[in-house]
C-alpha cells in the first residue's frame, strides 16, 4: 500500500481514529494505549501534552511502561549529540517489540524527522517505525495514525514531514504532566540561526500565537489549579515581530503581554522562556520590574563572553550589551536571579576568549548556569569551521568553567541560608519519600522535610477544616520552609506553614 498524502480535513482523521479505537476496545476489552517518550527542551515537553491530549481525545489511554503500550511516539531533540544516541539506543530496542503484534506502532516526532540527514538514517536503519512527523505538527498526529493502519502486508513509513503544518485548530486538547505548572507555548521556531544551533532547521521560522487564545489558555489553566505558568518559546523577546513585520501593527509586544498575564487573579508564579540578550528590551526590563507575580529571574544565555566569538555565533550582541542588561534587571529587580547557557569549545576558541567567559561570569556571579561542550550539528555553518582546540583542552576549560559555577552557585545559595522561603510544592522527592520538593519564586530547587504538627507554632500547626497542615501538603501546594542548608544545586530545608 502507498502513503497517498491525499489530505483530508483534521476532523475525517479524528473521526477515523475514534472508530478504530472504540472497535478495538470493544474487540481486545481494553482500551488501545500510547506511551511518549520526550527528549529536549519545554518546548518539546509541551508539544508532548499536547499529543497526549490529542491521543485521549482520540480515544486512547496511557500505559505506564513503554512495553505495555499499543503506540509508542518518541519526541526528538538534536540539539546536541548526547540527545541523538539515547535516543538511538530506545528505538534499537523497539524491533522485536514493534513486530510481535500487529496493531503496534512507533511514531517518531520533534527535532529530528525534518532535518533531511536525520531522516534519512531513520528510514533506512529502522525500517520498522511507522510514521515521521514534524516538530510541532501535532494536528497532523491523527493523520499518521490513519494513514500508517493497517500494517498488516507490506510495512511502509507515513512520513509527514514533507506536508504543511496541520494549523486548523488554534488549540489543541492538551493533558499536562503538572497540576500545579502549566506550559503555554507562545511562538514557535527561530529566525537568529545562531551559527551552531540546528533549531531554526527543525523547527522552522518565528510564528506568533493569538494573545487572545493565549491569555485564555492561562485563565483556563489558573482556573484547572495551576499555581504557576511558563511561557515558552525559542526567544520570546521576540514574541510578535513576525506579525507586525506583515502589518498587524497592534500586535502585542512580549512585554505587554506578559503584563496581561501576570494580572490573572490566582495565578502566584508567571516564568518565561527563553530571552535572548538581544531583544531583551526595556520596555520588558520594566515590566519585570513592575508585577510581583512575574517570576524574579531570568533566564538569559550568554553562550560566551568574548565578543569575537560571539560575533563568530552571530548571536549579535557584545559582552559590554549583556553585562549592561544584568545591570538594568538588577536595577528593576534586585532580587532576580539570573541563570544561563554557556557553550565551551566552539571551534577557533581560544584561551583568550575562555578567560574572557570566565571574567564575564566573575563579573554577572550567575545564580545557576547550565554549561555545554560545543556538539558539531551537520548543516550549521560552525560545523564546517576548524577546532584549533584538542579534546583534552576542551574538557579541561569545561571543567575550570565548573569549577567557578559551582562556586557562583554556592554563594547565591548560601544568601537564603536561615531565611523563610516561599516554595510551590512539585511533590515528593524522587530519592526519599519522607522529602518534598519544590521551587522558589526565584526558581531555586528546595527539598524540605516536615515535622509533627506538634513542633509547629500553633496558629500554624492546623487548617481551618482542622486538618493537621503536615498532612495535606501535597503537589501545588504554597509552603513557606525555613533554609537550613545550601547547596550548590538546591537549598535543604525545613517546613514553616501553608500559605
Ligand atoms: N553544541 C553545544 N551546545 C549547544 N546549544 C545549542 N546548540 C548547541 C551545540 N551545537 C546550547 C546553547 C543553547 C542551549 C539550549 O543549548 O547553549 O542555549
Ligand atoms: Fe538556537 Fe540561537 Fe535560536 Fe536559541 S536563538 S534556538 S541558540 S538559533
């Protein structure tokens, strides 16, 4: 049988779809089932809710293990090399599974079927998926699910990459992963192509979102019981440009609408992601500076601090521009926090251009930073320029930039040490169920322990209901913890009161 890519209206596929589910359940006397496999950034994350809740929509239920599901989607991220080989590894495992029986399917989404290279070595190293969809084509996912039935003859692969973006509807169903978060993509794709970076191939140009459908979308959120929402997008700072460069001159600008959003009653923690120091305008500094329910901290990546490199990454700012926006932030927010992205080893760096990282980070003293090993991706243009740096000198300047970090991310710890600190609980910690965890307004990770009621301060020690108040914290609850130790990655601490 041949993928025709006739192309018939989303709602033909979710119909097709429900039938097949409700006749499969009816038949087998269980539900069809999907497990998702996420690699990557948020945006992937939120792109994977959003599937799920299609995937629900369509009739179909969860599986707790990927083995136990009818249909398994891996979500892709190549933004470095490490993310390519795990995933790799989980589709390698999949071929005897994939062919013991019939109504089973492997979906491949994200970051890697568009990028022609990627693509290729799918289809010919694991001729068993059955389908191949876009970043960010979750509209196209009943299609690929219509379309690769039926895999009973010959085994062939949808590939839908080739297709326009399904964009009927202007939201898709979505089942979070969090009660009390709440991912809301903003934009999608990039325009910088920032010499190293392979998003712009994968996810294509800078598309804005309706404010409209957004701030709905946050409302509804808040009124589901999310605490705290994330406005995601590639640079955010740029949120709009592309409508007002085709002429909707109204259209909102990042700041304004996170002034918006930040006004929802109920809504005590608004974060945003990413901000690229050039775009960082001062129209957005003072908005930060103005709404207490946005976030204090920003994340910022500065990739490097010598200005030739970062001209080399046409990132299109100098070390002077981005030391003056942390200024500016601290000015209108002195409490923020600032985290960053920094890549070492980006081919010609040289010694000089290290130490002018590391005297930018002396100077910023940045409150977390997640450092990276310059990865070659395969159509970027820096992956066809020359390393003058060996491996060994690379690992060791990764290292001594560590090394720094860890000390930066002590000292900033070490400020809210014996401090009572607001924390919205994400649940209990992975390694020890006696410990929540939890993150600051500031977006520092807490793991605090509670003790009897007996040891609290009275007025504290119940709820209005009379519950005892160490009884009912629980995900998206709103704490206050007493610091008792810092760390270099989070802050150890003892439960205070609900809030
Ligand atoms: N190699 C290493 N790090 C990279 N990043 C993006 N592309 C690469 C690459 N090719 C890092 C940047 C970016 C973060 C999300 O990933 O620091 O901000
Ligand atoms: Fe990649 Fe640069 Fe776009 Fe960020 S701004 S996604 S680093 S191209």
């Amino acid at each position: 049988m041949e993928n025709k890519k006739e192309n018939k209206n989303i709602d033909f596929y979710i119909e097709e779809i429900r039938t097949a589910a409700e006749e499969f359940h009816i038949n087998e006397t269980r539900p069809l089932s999907y497990f998702i496999r996420t690699f990557g950034c948020q945006q992937n994350d939120n792109d994977s809710e959003i599937s799920a809740g299609l995937l629900e929509h369509l009739g179909l239920e969860a599986a707790s293990q990927i083995e136990e599901a009818d249909i398994v989607i891996f979500n892709t991220c190549s933004v470095r090399e490490n993310a390519d080989r795990r995933f790799y590894g989980h589709l390698g495992n999949l071929k005897t599974w994939r062919s013991e029986e019939k109504q089973r399917r492997i979906g491949v989404m994200g970051c890697m079927p568009g990028q022609g290279t990627h693509n290729k070595h799918l289809k010919d190293t694991f001729p068993y998926i059955d389908f191949l969809l876009n970043a960010g084509d979750m509209g196209n996912l009943p299609r690929a699910l219509y379309e690769s039935r039926d895999q009973s003859g010959k085994h062939f692969i949808v590939d839908l990459t080739d297709q326009p973006k399904e964009m009927t509807y202007p939201s898709l169903p979505v089942k979070r992963e969090s009660r009390h978060r709440a991912l809301i993509s903003i934009m999608s794709g990039c325009n910088n192509f920032c010499t190293y970076c392979i998003v712009p191939y994968a996810r294509g140009r800078e598309s804005s979102r309706d404010p409209q459908v957004i701030i709905a979308e946050a409302q509804a959120a808040v009124d589901n019981g999310a605490k705290e929402i994330m406005l995601i997008g590639q640079n955010v700072n740029s949120y709009g440009n592309d409508k007002r460069r085709k002429g909707e001159s109204g259209f909102p600008s990042f700041a304004q609408l996170l002034k918006e959003i930040a006004q929802i009653p109920d809504l005590s923690v608004l974060r945003y992601m990413t901000s690229h120091p050039k775009d960082l305008s001062d129209e957005l500094i003072e908005v930060i500076g103005q709404y207490e329910t946005i976030e204090p901290h920003v994340h910022l990546p500065l990739q490097s601090g010598s200005t030739r490199l970062l001209k080399k990454m046409n990132r299109r700012y100098t070390a002077e521009h981005y030391l003056g926006l942390v200024q500016k932030l601290r000015a209108a927010r002195p409490e923020i926090t600032i985290s960053t992205d920094i890549i070492v080893g980006f081919p010609g760096e040289t010694e000089e251009d290290f130490e002018a990282t590391l005297g930018l980070m002396e100077a910023v003293k940045f409150d977390r930073a997640f450092t990276f090993i310059y990865s070659p991706r395969s159509g970027t243009p820096a992956a066809e320029w020359e390393q003058n740096a060996s491996d060994v000198e690379i690992q060791e300047r990764f290292e001594r930039l560590l090394d720094l970090q860890n000390t930066h991310s002590l000292e900033s710890n070490k400020t809210c040490l014996d401090k009572s600190i607001y924390v919205l609980v994400s649940g209990r910690s992975k390694t020890d169920e006696e410990v929540f965890s939890g993150r600051t307004k500031d977006d520092r990770l807490v793991n605090f322990s509670v003790p009897d009621v007996s040891q609290l301060e009275n007025e504290y020690a119940y709820t209005a209901r009379g519950e005892a108040v160490t009884t009912v914290i629980s995900e998206g609850s709103e704490v206050l913890v007493k610091v008792t130790k810092s760390k270099t990655t989070s802050l150890e601490g003892v439960f205070e009161r609900l809030l």
